[in-house]
C-alpha cells in the first residue's frame, strides 16, 4: 500500500465522519429533549453511518399527540 492509497483511506473516513457527526448531535439532541432516554443509548452507542439517527429525526421524533385523560 502506498501513501496515495493511505491518502484516500483518511479522506473517506474524514468524509464519513463529517456527514455523521452533524446527524448525531442533532438526534442526540432531540432524543434527550423529549426524554427518550431508550433512543439516546441506541444513537448513542450504534453507528450506522447516520441512517438511523435520519429516521429517528425525521420518523420516530414526531410530536406526540396530547393524550386525553379519561374525563
């Protein structure tokens, strides 16, 4: 392997890194403001190249509806 070959390696994880880290502040956020304390840790801990921090901004972190108590 030569220095070109390294060269691309550190670009590509620099890439990957730039995309990801953005997405996860912004999960990790929301997940800790609405107090999903489940979804923090699995954000937290799983890296899954940011697709799963999307679908939690974008899927699982809609506001809930007001619930009615019974009346």
């Amino acid at each position: 392997m030569n220095f070109a070959d390294n060269q691309t390696y550190y670009i590509i994880i620099l890439l990957v890194a730039l995309w990801s880290v953005p997405w996860k502040g912004v999960a990790l956020w929301k997940a800790a403001r609405r107090g999903d304390k489940i979804w923090f840790v699995v954000l937290l801990v799983i890296n899954t190249l940011a697709i799963l921090e999307i679908a939690y901004i974008f899927i699982f972190s809609k506001k809930r509806k007001p619930q009615l108590d019974n009346l």
